[in-house]
C-alpha cells in the first residue's frame, strides 16, 4: 500500500466519523436538542454532546454543525448511503 493510499484511507475514516456521528445525532434529535438548549455555550454543548453519544470531539463538532434539514428522513437515507459506500471501500 503507497503512502497515498493511506492518506485516502485516512480521510475516508474521518468522513465515516463525521457521518455516523450525524446518524446518531438524528436518531437521538430530541436528546442532541434538549443538550443545545440547555448548555452554556457551544463548547459546553459539544463536551457534553461526546459524552451523551458516545463522539470524538471531532463528532460532536459535526453535530453541532449539522443543518437541521439533515434531520429529514431523506437527507438521512443520503447520509446512510454515502456511510455505506465508504464502508464498502474501507473494508
């Protein structure tokens, strides 16, 4: 494997990062809502964010970064399609 197979590699494993963290976030939107509302700032609302779901920092970056319209049902199957398909090259 060449040196730029692995830098591929690597960028595919955080964009998986930032889609699962996405994923969870839309399953538990009330929970990732309810966090937002009820934190000091947005640094607060993102350490407490990795902890509830589990997130690097980097996830729970994304999620508060993450366009509600996202939440949709149909923005959500683009997401899971795109999580598959790196999946798929990753392993």
């Amino acid at each position: 494997m060449t040196e730029d197979d692995e830098v591929v590699k690597e960028q595919l494993r955080a964009r998986l990062e930032f889609l699962e963290a996405r994923l969870v976030a839309a399953q538990r939107r009330a929970d990732v809502f309810g966090i937002i509302e009820n934190s000091d700032d947005p640094t607060d609302a993102r350490h407490r964010l990795a902890d509830l779901l589990a997130l690097s920092d980097a996830g729970a970056g994304a999620v508060l970064s993450m366009p509600v319209g996202q939440l949709s049902r149909s923005e959500q199957d683009k997401i899971q399609t795109e999580r598959d398909r790196i999946r798929s090259r990753l392993w």
